[in-house]
C-alpha cells in the first residue's frame, strides 16, 4: 500500500518531532490535539527545530519551506479519517489511547493502517478493540525523533504481513532504521532502558548518590550521553512511571516495582523538562538539582 499522508494524534514532544521527520520526507501531515495552544506550540517548534537543522547545513532553506508547507492541524479528530496512516501519540495511558480509537474509527478509510507510539502499551490489546487488528501496529519513535535513527515496529498477534512491510517502507521512506520487536511489555528499548531509570531514581532515593553523582557516575563510568535521572526528565516522569506500571503489572515481577520516588515526583507535577522541573528545576539558565 502507497502511503502519502499521516495523521498525528497528540501533538506533545513525540507528536511534533514524527510531524517534522514525515513532512522532511515528503509525506502530508494532519496533526491533532485537544487544544489548538498545544498545536501552535508544536508547529512553532518544529519551525524552530528545522530553522536550526538549515543553520547546520542539514537541510535547505526551500526544503524546510516545503516540509512546514506540508504540516496541517486540526482540532477535529474525525479529519484524520481520511489520511493512509495514522500514528497515535498521546498520553501514555490505555483509557485516553483507547477512547482515541473508538473516537476516530468510525471516520477512517477501510485501508488506513492504524498505529500507537506507546511506549509499553501492549499492541494486541490495542488491536483487538479495533476494527483492523490486521492492520494496527506498535510503531515506536524515539525522543528526540529527528534525531534518534532507531523506531521499533511491534506486530500484534493478528497484525498481517502486508502491514508490515508496508511500515518498513515508511521507516526506510524516513531514513530510519526500524527494529523489529515482540508484543510484550515495553518491547525492547523500554525493557532495558526503563528498570536502568528506575534503578537509579532507587539509587537516589536510598541515598546512595545524589542527583548529580548518579549522573556523572552513569556519564563518566559508562560512557552514557545522558545521565538516566537527566534523561528520566527528558523523557517525562509521568512517561517513565507509566511504562514502569504497564512492566510491574504486564510481567507480574516485583523486580519491575516503580520507585515511591518516581511515583512522588509524578504526584507533585514536577515531570521533568515539560513542566520545567523533576530532577533538575530548568527554570534558571542552568538545570540545577533538586536533591
Ligand atoms: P506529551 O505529554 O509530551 O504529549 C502528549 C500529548 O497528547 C499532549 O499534547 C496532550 O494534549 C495530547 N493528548 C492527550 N489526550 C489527547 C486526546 N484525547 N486527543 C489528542 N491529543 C491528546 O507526551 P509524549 O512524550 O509526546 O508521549 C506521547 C506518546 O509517545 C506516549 O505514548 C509515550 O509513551 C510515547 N513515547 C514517548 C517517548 C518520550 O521519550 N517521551 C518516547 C517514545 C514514545
């Protein structure tokens, strides 16, 4: 199947980073959300994002003006009908995703694949209270997309081939490498990525380290890019917690029990950049700890 047009739902730090890497590509985009202040927000970072890509020679002032062409919003669910594919990235909870698709089902095209950038969520179920079990996927991103090489695509049970190979198409389309991962909980990044976060937020709260020797532990002594509790917080704490739950609950092992600090956090509204503090308060011109 030809895919020319996608429809974003959520327009949040994933929904805007699939927008600039499908309109960089060729592809038409719808984008939706429940307030039109979260759309212009995305748009205008996108704008910002692919001004700094031209800055660096990455791409052409024209192609930039010709992606941001190719970028449409809309506060109706129900338009998003009508693209070939369309690619949920909401909030990480089953009940928003799931009144998402019973919301949009009844407007799509019989062709339309339909997909979840859920981080943990599991695909068959998902799939299953659809119309086209066949043709629902897990199609992962990771954050920040136009930069991150890798997307997971994760098949339900009932997910047929030509689905399949129809996204691979989509990913190469993109420039991406995509992976290819079961349907259990968190799939494969999340899986390791997530108990590593968890540990350390443990780590902090047994007092073993502070903020900032976890991070520089992590940095300096294995060579990560980003500390896990700064990344924990690039992420979005309440995202973290959420694939904790879905790993505690969908593998039934106390080894996967979310951190009492994490879930604190997550309680106080401090989830991390999006809300200018967790681990660190951005609300300064430099991050400081916040214990
Ligand atoms: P976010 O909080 O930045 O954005 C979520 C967006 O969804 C918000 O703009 C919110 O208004 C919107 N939304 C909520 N309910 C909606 C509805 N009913 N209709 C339309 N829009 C709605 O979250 P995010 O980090 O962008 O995460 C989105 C999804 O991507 C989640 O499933 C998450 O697990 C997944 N994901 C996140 C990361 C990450 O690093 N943050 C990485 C990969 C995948």
């Amino acid at each position: 199947m030809n895919v020319a047009s996608v429809g974003i739902v959520g327009a949040g730090q994933m929904g805007n980073g699939i927008a600039h890497v499908f309109a960089l590509a060729g592809f038409d985009v719808l984008m939706t959300d429940v307030s039109q202040e979260a759309l212009d927000k995305a748009v205008a970072l996108v704008d910002r994002n692919m001004e700094r890509q031209v800055s660096r020679d990455k791409i052409s002032a024209a192609d930039k003006k010709a992606a941001m062409g190719r970028i449409k919003t809309t506060l109706k669910l129900a338009d998003l009908g009508k693209t070939d594919l369309v690619i949920e990235a909401a909030t990480e909870r089953e009940t928003v995703k799931q009144a998402i698709f019973e919301d949009l089902l009844p407007h799509l095209k019989p062709e339309t694949i339909l997909t979840s950038n859920t981080s943990s969520i599991s695909i068959t179920r998902l799939a299953s209270r659809t119309d086209r079990p066949e043709k629902f996927m897990g199609f992962h991103f990771m954050n920040p997309v136009p930069v991150m090489q890798l997307v997971e695509l994760i098949r339900g049970i009932a997910t047929d081939e030509k689905t399949y190979q129809t996204l691979v198409k989509v990913v190469e389309k993109l420039g991406k490498t995509a992976a290819s991962a079961e349907d259990f909980p968190a799939f494969i990044v999340n899986r390791i990525l997530m108990p590593m976060i968890n540990e350390a937020v443990y780590t902090l709260y047994e007092g073993v380290g502070s903020v900032k020797s976890i991070d520089e532990s992590l940095k300096l002594g294995a060579n990560h890019p980003m500390g896990p509790l700064e990344l924990a917080d690039f992420i979005g704490l309440d995202t973290c917690l959420a694939i904790m739950n879905v790993l505690h609950e969908g593998l039934a092992d106390t080894k996967y029990r979310p951190c009492p600090l994490l879930t604190k956090y997550v309680e106080a509204g401090w989830l991390g950049r999006k809300t200018q503090r967790g681990f660190y308060d951005y609300r300064g011109e430099i991050p400081v700890p916040t214990r």
